[in-house]
C-alpha cells in the first residue's frame, strides 16, 4: 500500500514539458520599420511641352510618412510654336529666326509627404511634395560653331522652386517606381532670354511629367 502511494506521488511530482511559441511579429515589424527609414537614389524621365528632359534625386526618410530629398533636373526651353523645317538645298534642318539654344538645370531641396498611410497598402504609395533651390540656365547662340568665335555660351544662375503631386509603386526599400506631375517656377526676370527672335521666355518652368525609377540602400 505504501509502496503504491510512493509510486503515486512520485508520479505527479513530475512535471509537464510545455513548449511556448512567440510570435514573430515583432521582428517584422521592426523589418519593416527599418526599411522605411532607408534612403535610396532615383531616376526620371521628365515631359513636358519643352520636350524631354532627365533628372535624378536622393531621399532620405525622417520617419514613415516624411521625407527629405535632394533633386536635380535637365530640360530644354523654347518657345511653343517653334518648328524645325528641312534645307531643300543641303539638306540640314533648321528652325526659323532661332536665335539661342536654351537649357535649364534645377537644383532643389525639398520635402515629401506620404498621403493616406493607415488606410492604403504599402505598395501604392501617394505623396505631396515642395522644394527650393538654385537653377543654371544655360545660353547657347543657335548655329554656334567653331569658326564663329564672337559667339559665346553664357550661364544665368536664377531661384527655383516646385510643388508635386504623385505615387510610389512597388515595395519600399527595394526598387519602385513613381509617377508623378511637378510644377517647377524658375522667373528669369527683366525681360528675358530670346529662344525666338523677339519672343523672349521670362519663366524657365512648366508642368512636368515624370516617370522614375529608385533604388533602395
């Protein structure tokens, strides 16, 4: 009899193995949070009624909705009735009473902010974005050659700034791409800079289409 409640005791002094799971949430989390403070370089593709341009940028996230950016841009600048005809004699094209060749190069900081995070995927991605900065206009004398050393290329340096509206698509920290419209303002001021002779252009900004393309780090 004792040796049966020995035994009995014995038995229930032992104690059950239990295996305890944590959730890997956390972690994932903090992936994700990690991520989102990267920073990562882009490229785009801009149109507008000037024509084609480039640019690219550098952003670095402060937190999950906002960031900070560095952006600079390439554009042609004419005159919106400037068409290009064919030499029926020789054979080169040319554009009448051209008078210079005209390209812009923003340089602005700026910030963006991500819209509607809480209530959209990760992978769509809009935003609102401003920027400030400087811009070099770039002046060269249509036909310049090497033979016509009295003409020369002259650079305007000018304020620039730029408002944008856009998304992201695609995951954060990995390659995404953007789409997005940018409104640059980039005043010459007096009166001007003549792609076309007596047309001068005094607003060296538009609406810009861009299409980019980012990679994280």
């Amino acid at each position: 009899m004792m040796g049966q409640d020995k035994s009995k005791i014995d038995y229930v002094s032992v104690p059950d193995s239990m295996m305890v799971f944590k959730s890997p949430r956390p972690l994932i989390n903090q992936q994700v949070e990690s991520m989102q403070h990267a920073s990562f370089w882009s490229i785009e593709l801009l149109f507008s009624g000037n024509g084609f341009g480039a640019g690219c940028s550098y952003t670095k996230q402060l937190n999950p909705s906002l960031s900070m950016n560095a952006l600079l841009g390439m554009t042609g600048n004419r005159n919106s009735d400037e068409l290009e005809y064919i030499d029926p004699f020789t054979g080169s094209t040319f554009i009448p009473n051209k008078v210079n060749r005209l390209f812009s190069f923003p340089l602005s900081i700026g910030m963006q902010k991500r819209l509607f995070r809480e209530s959209l995927s990760d992978s769509f991605r809009p935003f609102i974005g401003c920027g400030l900065g400087y811009a070099m206009i770039l002046q060269i004398p249509y036909g310049q050659n090497l033979v016509q050393t009295e003409q020369r290329t002259l650079a305007h340096g000018r304020p620039t700034g730029y408002v944008s509206l856009g998304s992201a698509f695609g995951n954060e920290g990995r390659t995404s791409l953007s789409a997005l419209i940018r409104y640059y303002v980039i005043p010459y001021g007096g009166t001007g800079i003549e792609s076309i002779k007596d047309l001068p252009i005094t607003d060296f900004g538009g609406l810009f289409i861009a299409l980019g393309i980012a990679f994280g780090n």
